[in-house]
C-alpha cells in the first residue's frame, strides 16, 4: 500500500445540527426497495471557523429502511450564512445499527456510538463568489442521531 492510499487527507468541513420534525414524518410505506419516509427539517445551525449560519427550513430527509436494521439516507437543504449566502446541500449516506439502535432512535433516545455507524457523502452548490470553493469540495461525515435531531461533523478531503 502506497502512503498516499495509507492515509487519507482531510481535514474538518463544518458541523451540522438538524431539527427534524419526525413527529410528522411523512410515511410513503413499503415499497418494492424499502419502508420510504419523508421527514421534514425544520431547521438547524451550522458553524466552519469563523462561518456559521442557519439551516433553512424546507429541506427533508427521503429515508428508506431497509430490514436489515440500517436505512439510506437522502437529505437536501439550504444552508443560509450570516451574511445572507445561499448554499444548497444534498448528502446521501447510510445508517446501521445494532438490534434496538432503530425502534430507540424512533422514540428520540440518543444512541451511544458503539450501537451505529452513521457516514454520508456531501455536495455543494453556491452562486455567491465568497462561497463558490464549495462547489468543487468533495465532502464526507460522520453523524450522530442525538433523538429527532442529528449532528453530523464534515470533512473537506484532499
């Protein structure tokens, strides 16, 4: 193994906390691929260094549950700066958990880490000049089901 494939760059994004409104979760129900539910964002935060802004309600998470006790995750928000930047954000991922990991984060339990692993892959979009390096950052994070609200911490690689 080269060195260059031993150890992967990267270094930290932005962290992001969500408020999902999984209390009215639209269920599509079983389909062909899986239990599809919609879950609105009501909102959130985000901060990188010295950028921090809101998440913009209006975004969801298209999650499909899979019976093996992990779900897919496809999120697509807007992510709005303090100096009023739009940045559009779509990340798709996955979920697995241990045997109960899904029926408590159902009932807004917080998991520990050793009962999941959470990662997902990230995209950007943004118009604004002050904020267009993001629309060539190839992202990837880690999550953490706090309840109905996760945090997930980003990382910028290469």
């Amino acid at each position: 193994m080269s060195h260059a494939t031993a150890s992967l760059p990267h270094k930290h994004l932005l962290t992001l906390s969500l408020d999902v409104d999984a209390m009215n979760a639209v269920q599509v129900g079983e389909t062909s691929i899986g239990r599809r539910t919609i879950a609105a964002i009501k909102g959130g935060s985000f901060v990188r260094n010295r950028m921090k802004g809101v998440v913009l309600p209006g975004g969801a998470d298209w999650a499909l549950f899979q019976s093996d006790r992990s779900f897919q995750i496809d999120v697509r928000l807007t992510l709005r700066t303090e100096d009023k930047a739009n940045i559009y954000l779509r990340y798709e991922g996955r979920f697995v958990g241990d045997a109960d990991a899904l029926s408590d984060l159902a009932k807004g339990k917080s998991l520990s880490s050793d009962r999941y692993s959470l990662a997902i892959t990230a995209r950007f979009e943004c118009g604004d000049p002050k904020y267009s390096w993001l629309n060539t950052v190839v992202a990837v994070g880690t999550g953490e089901p706090s309840g109905f609200n996760p945090v997930y911490t980003l990382f910028e690689i290469g």
